[in-house]
C-alpha cells in the first residue's frame, strides 16, 4: 500500500508545525508544508501531485476560491480539505460546490480541530479503498 502525500499550506507557521506534527504521529510520513498558495501550486505545476492538500482560506496571495479552483485545474482528483479560522457557513458552502473535500473549523483548541482533520481524512482514504 502507498503511503498518502500530503500537502499543508498555511501563512501561519505554528499552525503548519502543528498540523505536520499531527500528522507525522497517525503515520503520515509524507507530509510536504507550505507557506503561501504560490509554493504549492508551484509544486504542483512540477508534478509532484498530493492525496490530500490540507489548507488555510486566507493564504496572502489567493483566497481559498482562487486557489481551489487551480488547483482542480491542475489535478482534479486531488481532496483538498479546508481548515479555516472562518466560520462563515455561506464560503463552506461555495467551496464545497466548487470541489472541495471538506471544511472544518479552526477553533481556539488547535489540537480538537486537527484531531476532527485527521479522522476526516482517513475516513476518506478508507472510504476511497473500498469504492476503488
């Protein structure tokens, strides 16, 4: 079985450090951080093409939407999961319409939310291997 690759873009480096350190201790070992939407997107362009993109709706140089939407330009099978401090039900809604895997909240416990992310995520890895 592969191991998953999985991208983490967000501005905030304590958020990206925290995230990674989730991940790698549930056995994410391929976890790739990123700190604007620009350096992602770049590696993609580059064909190196995550499972999973994990990312922030307010990145600096693209908002979620803009970002969302190239990034099923480039790979369309890519889940990209937002994990937003913006509890905006509307901009979850327009995402999700737009393709997007899944959004979940940041909250003031980091560590609750993370641990809703990392479930999120494998539920759709097992979710994927049974459908395939």
């Amino acid at each position: 079985m592969k191991a998953d690759v999985l991208f983490v873009v967000d501005k905030n480096s304590i958020h990206r450090s925290l995230i990674k350190y989730h991940l790698n201790v549930n056995r994410f070992s391929n976890v790739h951080v990123f700190q604007s939407g620009y350096e992602c997107i770049y590696r993609l362009q580059k064909n190196l093409i995550p499972d999973f993109i994990i990312v922030d709706y307010d990145l600096g140089d693209y908002t979620g939407l803009d970002f969302l939407r190239k990034v099923k330009k480039i790979a369309p099978s890519i889940n990209v999961i937002f994990f937003a401090s913006s509890d905006d039900p509307i901009l979850a809604a327009r995402l999700l319409e737009a393709g997007a895997t899944d959004y979940l909240l940041k909250t003031s416990k980091l560590d609750f939310g993370i641990a809703e992310l990392i479930k999120n995520i494998k539920y759709v890895i097992k979710e994927s291997l049974i459908f395939s």
